[in-house]
C-alpha cells in the first residue's frame, strides 16, 4: 500500500474496504447542509468519481428539500454530457433500507477557483495572468449559456462552485443545490443562493427579477475576484453590503487590465436590461489575441493543487480481482489492465477534492446488480420513490441478468431494496 508524502498522497486501504455497487469509497471530501460528499472509484472501469450521499431523515428536515433533491437531479440529467463546463451525473438511486439517495458525478482532480484565489492571496503574486483568468472564463461563460439555452438557472454562481482541473485547467460548474427550471420550478418555493452574490433587482423588485440576469451579475461578481483577488463587497457588514449591492456600488479601480473592466462593466450593469447575457461574453468577451490554445502557454499558469486518489494503482487490481471474484465476473485480461482516471481532467467532472483516513460512518451499501450509467429519464419526487421501494421491499430493482449475485456482508445471498430515482 502506499504511504504519505507532501507530494503523493494515498493511505491504506482497508482489509474491509467500504463499497457502493461497484464503487469502492474512499474519504469524505465535501459536506453540505444535505450530506457528505465522498471520493470513490469504480473498481471496473477505474474512473474515480464523487458520491453525494443524502440522508432522508436530514433532508426532510429541509424546507422544500426533498424537491430541491429531485430538482438537482432532473437537472444534472438534462445537460448530460452537452457541455464539458458542466457536472456530469453518471447514475443516482435511492435506498429504501438505509433511507439513503446516492449522487454519482465525475470526480474533479482540482480545486475550486474559490481556493485558488485564497492560496494567491496569501502568495506574494496574488493576482491570476489574465490569460489564465480568460481561459477558465471562457469556459464558464459557456457552462452558463448551456444551462441558459436548457432554460436551467443556476442561482449559486460563487467561485466556491468554479472547480478548476488540475493538469488540463478545464473548469466544472458545481452544486445545482438550488438551481431551477425557469417556468417549470416555482422559485418561490425554491431556496435563493449566496447573498453576496444577488444583483440589485433581487434587492429592490425581487419577485420580478430575472433568475438568468441575476445568474450573469454573479458570473460579474465571479470575474471580479478572480481578477482582484476579493469580492467587492467583502469587509462590508451584512446591512452595508444589501445596500452597496442595491446601488450598485462597486470599486473598479483595483482592476488594472482594461479589457477585463470593460467586460465586468457589462456583466456588472446596474440595469439588468443593459447586462450582457452569458452567450454575448462566451462570443465577445475577450480579445481573441490572447485565447490560450496550447499547453506550451498553460505551463505559465499558476498551478492548481491535485487530488490525491485514496487509492494506489495496485490497490484498485487487488479490489477489482476481488469484486470480481465475490460476484462471478470474469477476470480481467492482462492487457486490459487500467489505472485510476479523471475523466473530467481533459473535459469535464465532478466532486471536490481532498485525502485522508476512510469515514467510517453507516454509508457503505452491497452492492446491487443492475445496468451501469443507467441514468433514468423522467424524475419523480423522493417521497413517491421511498412509497414505492417500501410497497416492493420482498423484491429487487434490476436491470442486469439476476445470475450476477449479491453477496450480504455475512457471505449469503439476500435482496436489497433499491430503488432507481426514476
């Protein structure tokens, strides 16, 4: 097993590995008002991925939460792979035994633009070149406008929610938490995203503020730390800040590149009407001169810290053999032997990052046969999903041949209630 280092972090696997299906879970590395996330590895295919794991009990104790789940997975599944920028939703299921709804992303071997900005800014450079700010910029521009073009506002635009690769530089939008169909999803019903990042309609006439222009005052917002290191309202008290943002009141001045304050000044417009949209500054935003198309000019960028993989090379062969083994599967041919990936890493991804001891807490779950990357096409609401796993709890949701077994963890056979979030 590997060992620790500033450089390459790993820690031992388990001699009981946690697993989810085909997942072996590794340490928790997010946690949010509805539950952890945590890095995993799909064991036959080695892609590592981020696993949201929701707890009913917690998320009932939500206003509107159950809805807010189902919203974030009917809008992961609507722009599946049709923008890199966005998070990919690989699968999700509900377990009716453990009360419990898994979240499968692509997992991002990266840091948010949040954390980026924070290590500059105790740096003695702490400013982003303005070619790597445009670069990740372009492609959130694009990440926006797709969701636009779905009619999906995101309505939680943060750097915390910019995650930034770590070899290629791609940019994942993250944490569709509150985001909504406009005109199917009622916002009113629906919670509002961080504060300080609400435009000044939201203060003054905010029931009939445009989630969509609010969605570019934030990407503005955005911008604006990435260029200067703080957001504009950042020392305010909150009472202060509400009324800067109602007016519109923020400081340009610590923007030096000229190109970069036009543009802000756009996204920025006091007046929603006369506030580009996210397709205008993709298309026009910056001065095509400086568009970075090779990594010879990528190795100037500022560096953004990996996530180490909890698991080592040799650890994933020794625990696909063994999952193979446990459920009839065939073993793996020399040849075809991989190692642990992130697929977002040259396009897009999901999960945050981060390393250490396996939590042990009552997340792990056996696993249940049924069709990889299955991702069901019509939501239905948690509460409808739970009814119906527990009306069906002497039986199995499958979508794969019955003879590849379920082994409980006292090595016999027995049924899981699980039901596909459909």
């Amino acid at each position: 097993m590997s060992t620790s280092n500033h450089s390459s972090v790993h820690y031992e696997v388990s001699t009981a590995p946690k697993w989810l299906r085909q997942y072996v879970v590794g340490d928790v590395v997010g946690e949010g008002c509805y539950g952890k996330v945590k890095e995993a590895v799909d064991v036959l295919t080695r892609e590592r991925v981020a696993i949201k794991i929701m707890k009913r009990v917690v998320v009932k104790k939500i206003r509107g939460g159950e809805a807010a789940v189902q919203r974030e997975i009917e809008i992961l599944k609507r722009c599946v792979d049709d923008a890199p920028a966005l998070l990919h939703l690989v699968e999700a299921w509900f377990d009716a035994d453990k009360a419990k709804t898994y979240l499968v992303t692509r997992f991002v071997d990266g840091e948010s633009l949040a954390a980026l900005v924070a290590r500059l800014d105790k740096a003695e450079h702490s400013r982003l070149p303005v070619a790597q700010v445009q670069h990740y910029f372009r492609q959130v521009f694009a990440g926006v406008e797709c969701l636009h073009k779905h009619s999906i506002a995101h309505r939680d635009l943060k750097p915390d929610n910019i995650m930034l690769g770590a070899a290629s530089h791609a940019v994942t939008l993250i944490d569709f938490g509150v985001a909504l169909v406009v005109g199917l999803h009622d916002a009113a019903s629906a919670a509002s995203g961080s504060a300080a990042y609400q435009p000044p309609e939201k203060m003054t006439s905010p029931d009939s503020a445009s989630d969509f222009d609010a969605d570019v005052w934030a990407l503005g917002l955005c911008l604006y730390q990435a260029c200067t290191g703080a957001h504009p309202f950042e020392l305010c008290a909150p009472s202060a800040m509400f009324d800067r943002i109602a007016r519109a009141d923020i400081d340009f001045a610590p923007v030096t590149d000229d190109s970069m304050r036009a543009v802000l000044h756009k996204l920025l417009a006091p007046d929603p009407k006369l506030r580009c949209s996210a397709r205008w500054a993709r298309k026009h935003a910056f001065d095509s001169d400086l568009r970075v198309s090779s990594r010879r000019m990528r190795k100037q960028f500022v560096a953004v810290g990996a996530v180490p993989s909890a698991f080592s090379p040799a650890d994933l062969d020794d625990l696909e053999a063994q999952y193979r083994r446990e459920h009839g599967l065939s073993e793996r041919s020399g040849d075809a032997a991989v190692t642990a990936t992130t697929t977002n890493d040259d396009s897009d991804g999901g999960g945050g990052g981060g390393g250490g001891a396996v939590d042990d807490d009552d997340d792990d779950v056996d696993w249940q046969p049924r069709g990889r990357h299955s991702i069901p096409q019509t939501p239905r609401d948690l509460a409808t999903v739970t009814a119906a796993a527990a009306a069906a709890a002497t039986t199995t949701t499958t979508t794969t041949p019955a003879s590849v077994p379920h082994n409980d963890s006292s090595g016999g056979r027995k049924k899981k209630n699980t039901c596909v979030i459909q």
